[in-house]
C-alpha cells in the first residue's frame, strides 16, 4: 500500500485534480486480504484510542468529505465501532443555522474540535464553505478564495496545540453514486437517506470535482494532509482510512503507554505512602 498510499496523500506544494485518481483502485490488496487484516488492525487502532484517551497529550480530528452517498456514514460505522463512545464524538454539518452565520465561517466547527484525549470525527466540515458555497455562488469569489488560507492558519492554530488532524475525501465515480442512490430508492429501510437535493446536486458534479481540486491541493499540509481515498469499494475505503489512521497514531503510541505507566507508578506510590491498605 505504501506506494499508492504516497501518492494518495497531499501535503502541499502540488496542484492536483481528482479526477485523476481511479476511484475503483485497490492497489493490488483483494476484498479477501483486507478483511482478513482488518480484525487486527482494528484492534490496534483501539488499543490507541485507549492510549489516547488516557494519556491526555493530544487530540484528533478527523474529517470526511466526500460527494452524495460517497460512505461518509458508512466510515464512521465501520471504522470507528469499537472506539469507547466516553472519548469520541461525531458531528455532522448541515446547513448553518441564523446563530452560525452571524458568526465567522470557522466558529461552528471550532467548538467542536477535540479537547486533549478525545476524539472528534466531522462528516462534513468546514471546507463546505470552500465546496458547496464555490459551487452555487453563495458568496462572492474573493470571499471563499480567502478562506483557503484561513483554514490553512485554523487548522496550524489546532496542530500547534497538540490536536492531530486527518482529512479523507471519499472519492467515487459518478456512475457509483448513481448505482447507490438507485440501490437506496429500492431499499425501504434505506430511502430515508435519499432526498430530491441528492439527485439534483449530480447536474453540478464538474463543479464539486474542480472545487475539492483546488480545496486539496491548497489546504493539503504536511500537519494535516488530505488522503484521497478510492472509495467506490466500500471494503478498500474501511481498510485505507483505518491504515492510514494506524500510521498517524502508531509513532505516539509508546509515549502515551509510557505516559500512563508513569502515572500508574505514582499513584501506587501514593497509596502505598497513605497506609490505607494497612489500616483495613
């Protein structure tokens, strides 16, 4: 996976178009492979959670984005089932509110962001106001141009405060959003999901591809990269996002094991120091 895992990770610097990445691609690993990996995987991305949440050093948000029925959802299920809900949280962004827009673009998502220890995961986020405000002209160009750097200085502001920060766009053919959608008008127990919006936002799908172009390419930093997931396998998407999630947390790992044992030992001291096993 590395490989394509490098390529697929923008940092900053290069100009990219998504339509240059093959939605369907699996890098060589088969359905089979992955699954057979993922048990394991999952649970070292649990036991990091823990060591998270004890430790208490950093937090870290994660962020989906991705087109109509691209598995936002669906991540979060997968992914993030085992994780003790006592430390993590997801949000979802919908239209603002009247309260969010008297506010700046970044206010309704910074209060939301994840204290040390915790985690928060943003289906959809903060880059809609680069995404689906670009796309139907909500506010004038020189208004969204600017808020690249400005998401670039929030999102520095959070890593230099020892927030990590992973971003995922969900990346799908059009021909599969259309097959999903299909498949959810046939599914009663999935059409909730569907609305007229969903199919009306496909005639702006050229638009959506240039504006997450340039919304990657310009606010794809080496403290928080956009990793461009082919997503049109939801089998391929799980596996990516949780090995991409094990190589951000892994290298912390042994401090924050090695955090909690020291406080471990103290608090043995302490209670060894106050006698209170030997007083009954």
């Amino acid at each position: 996976m590395a490989n394509e895992k490098h390529k697929r990770v923008i940092t900053g610097g290069k100009k990219i178009n998504v339509n240059d990445y093959d939605p369907a691609e699996t890098n060589g690993i088969s359905r089979a492979d992955a699954e057979a990996k993922l048990p394991d995987m999952t649970a070292r991305l649990d036991r990091l959670q823990d060591l998270l949440y004890g430790a208490k050093t950093h937090g870290l948000l994660v962020v989906l984005q991705g087109m109509d029925a691209a598995g936002k959802d669906g991540t979060i299920r997968h992914v993030f089932q085992s994780f003790d809900p006592v430390g993590t949280n997801a949000y979802s962004f919908k239209a603002p509110t009247e309260e969010e827009l008297d506010h700046d673009f970044l206010w309704r998502v910074h209060r939301y962001a994840p204290g040390r220890g915790y985690v928060s995961i943003f289906n959809r986020s903060h880059y809609e106001d680069v995404l689906i405000v670009r796309v139907h002209e909500m506010v004038q160009r020189d208004i969204w141009k600017a808020r690249y750097q400005q998401i670039n200085e929030f999102e520095r502001m959070l890593t230099e405060n020892n927030t990590l920060i992973i971003k995922f766009f969900l990346h799908i053919s059009k021909d599969e959003q259309r097959q999903r959608f299909l498949d959810r008008e046939h599914d009663p127990k999935a059409a909730w999901k569907l609305a007229l919006s969903d199919w009306q936002e496909r005639a702006y799908w050229d638009a959506y591809q240039e504006a997450y172009s340039e919304a990657i390419s310009q606010c794809g930093t080496e403290r928080a990269p956009w990793h461009i997931v082919s997503a049109n396998h939801k089998w391929y998407r799980n596996y990516y996002v949780t090995q991409s999630l094990l190589d951000l947390l892994e290298p912390h790992g042994k401090k924050w094991e090695q955090a909690l044992t020291a406080r471990g030992k103290q608090a043995l001291a302490e209670i060894a120091e106050s006698g209170i096993h030997t007083e009954g």
